[in-house]
C-alpha cells in the first residue's frame, strides 16, 4: 500500500532563499487562478444566456504562461512544476466545491500554509535529497532505502520546512493480544478501551494556552511589519506548532497500539462537526483531535491487517447497560459512573460505552444474550473495580 512519508529538512541559508521564492510562485498562481475563475463564475452567473465554460488546469497554465509570465520574470528563477501543481491543486479544489465536499477555496497569505509541489529528476541519498532548481538538501532523520518518488512537497511551518513524499509499504500482519476491543472517545480521557485501559490525552493546547495569550498580548504592542512583531510573529508560530505536534504525537502512538495489538477495532462516528458547534466544548474537543484519531486509524488498520468498525452515531453506548442490556431514558454528562436500576450494575461511564461497542463489533454479538465480558476478557469482577 502506499504510505506517505514525512521528515524534516535541514537546508542551507540559499537553500531557505529558493524554497521561499518557490513557495512564493505557487502562492501567486494560485491567487491569480483564483482571481480569474472567480471572475469567470461571476460572468456565467450574470449571463445565463451565454455559453458555461470554466477552464481546467491545463487551460490555467496555458493563460499563465501568455499572460502572466512575461510580466513576472521571477517565475524563471524557480522550477516550472510549482505553479503547475499549485493549478492542480486549485482545480481539485473546485472540483470539491461543485460537489458540496468543502466550501470555496480561498487565496492564500504569505507566511501562512506555505507549500508547493515539485517533480522531475529527484533522487533519494542516506540523509539528503535532490530537488530541481535547490540541489541536494539535507534531512534531520535517514531516509528510507530503494525509494524514488516521482513528485515531493515542500511545506514550512514557522521557520522549519518539510518535506513529504508517497512510497510503497507491504503489509504488516501481526499477533493480535486482544481480538475485539471497543474505543470511547472523551474529552476527560482521550480513549477509553474495553480491556480497562485508559489513555489520557495530551491536551496540550489547555497547558500551553496562557503562554500563548501571553505572547498574542505583547505582541499587540509592536508596531505591525517591524523587526520586533517579526520575532514576535516567529515565537507565536512556534508555540502553535508545538502545541500541534504534541497533539499528533500523542494520536500517532495511540492508533498505532490500537492497529498492531487488537484485531478488530470498534469506535463511533461521532459528529465533531456538530460537537465543535457547541462553544462549551469546542475548545476541548478540538484539543483531542478526533477526526484526526479516525483518520490516522484507518490506514493503520489496513497496514497491520486489522479491522475497524464504525458504529453508527445514534447506537447508545453510554446509555446502554453493559450486562442487562437496560438503556436508559436520559444520562448527563455530569454522571461519570453508570448505574443500572435493572440489574444493580456499577461501573465506569466510559468503559460501560466501551464494552457495549467492542459487542457491538464482536461477530458473536446478539442483542437478545448480550454476554460483553467475555469478548474482551474481562469477568463482571473486573469490571466492577
């Protein structure tokens, strides 16, 4: 399967030069694609009589190389693949427009989200790699062995750059320790098994969030453009790429756990559109990262030989008793221990949900016997402590 893989760069003081004029001519042609297929949509709009045409990528290009790179001789000192890709891009991302997938693509801001995209002679070294137009550049970590990737992209973040390409993996099968466990998802722990573990989540926006008030407060005093709100503009891009990373981390070693360890995987399809929707929980909820924890969950599962099971939003596994099978008419959130008035059960509130979905996704499952802690080896003793 294929796989992306992504590391650090470690370029030089003209090689940082070349990937931002690099950075630039994709930014540039992409705002000027932008610009013209607005225009255009603008016009077929106002004219429903006229014929609908809207252009390609490959119709961009063309226009941009007539019009705008006579007038922009920047555009040679770079490789002609950036502002070819950033065209791609931006016709991937009408493309997803049109069919209701995401919202309008907007222009891009220097200094934000910078990336471009280069392909042609690229070679794979021990530590470095070969780019056109920048030469050979180094890596912080050793790249993986037999590999030529047929196009990279270049991103920075703060003041670091990066740099990701696709290759081939085979399949990982591995022993499984556990054949059916069900995941909860929360805000006080980031997952909750049906084996009894727990994992906290990193939280790390929540720990960090008063440094980071503290230096979007100094930095309002700096006059906007100045050395000074430059440096503060770097410390505050740092921090925000610290608190992210510390984020991915912490998901990275969790879905991996999960994926190499247990057969088959059970989780919810939570809304987190409609959970971030709610200004009570949406800080939290986006400091866990869920959407990210599902995403990095289904191509794990597919390169350890696991399963993942997604069980509709609406199946009530707080609700639901884990031995009776009794659902209750209401449950808080403030409630974080389940009790059952049918069978005098008492447990966790996350584990509870956690049981009824590794049920829910175990091939015994019946809704009539419901039987939960054999499957994932735990007696009602264990569960009860």
């Amino acid at each position: 399967m294929l796989l992306g893989f992504k590391t650090e760069l470690h370029p030089t003081n003209q090689q940082k030069t070349l990937l931002a004029k690099h950075a630039g001519v994709a930014r540039h042609a992409w705002n000027w694609g932008l610009w013209l297929t607005k225009n255009i949509l603008k016009h077929n709009s106002s004219n429903p009589d006229s014929q609908l045409f809207f252009p390609t990528a490959i119709d961009l290009h063309k226009l941009l190389v007539a019009m705008v790179k006579p007038l922009n001789s920047w555009y040679y000192e770079v490789s002609k693949t950036a502002p070819q890709y950033a065209l791609r891009h931006l016709s991937l991302a009408w493309k997803r427009c049109f069919t209701k997938v995401s919202g309008q693509p907007r222009f891009k801001k220097k200094g934000r989200d910078d990336s471009f995209t280069l392909d042609g002679s690229i070679s794979v070294g021990f530590n470095r790699i070969k780019l056109p137009r920048i030469g050979w550049v180094k890596t912080f970590e050793i790249l993986p062995d037999n590999v030529t990737p047929k196009s990279v992209t270049i991103s920075r973040k703060a003041d670091r750059w990066f740099i990701s390409f696709k290759m081939e993996k085979e399949t990982q099968i591995t022993d499984f320790s556990v054949d059916v466990v069900g995941v909860d998802l929360g805000i006080k722990s980031l997952a909750t098994l049906s084996t009894g573990k727990v994992f906290p989540g990193g939280k790390s926006y929540r720990k960090l969030e008063a440094k980071l008030s503290r230096l979007q407060y100094l930095n309002r005093h700096q006059v906007k453009f100045s050395n000074n709100w430059k440096k503060a503009q770097l410390k505050i891009a740092r921090l925000h790429t610290k608190v992210a990373d510390i984020r991915k981390d912490t998901l990275q070693k969790l879905t991996t756990y999960l994926a190499k360890n247990h057969g088959i995987i059970v989780i919810e399809d939570l809304n987190v559109s409609g959970m971030m929707s709610n200004h009570k929980l949406a800080k939290a909820v986006a400091d866990m990262g869920f959407y990210e924890f599902r995403r990095q969950l289904q191509y794990k599962c597919q390169l350890y030989g696991s399963k993942l099971i997604v069980v509709d939003r609406w199946f009530p596994s707080s609700k639901t008793c884990s031995r009776c099978g009794q659902i209750k008419e209401s449950l808080s959130l403030s409630e974080r221990v389940f009790n059952c008035e049918h069978c005098n059960f008492s447990c966790d509130r996350d584990l509870n949900a956690a049981l009824n979905l590794a049920m829910a996704g175990s091939e015994s499952y019946a809704p009539l016997t419901r039987t939960p802690v054999t499957a994932c080896g735990l007696d009602n003793a264990d569960v009860a402590r």
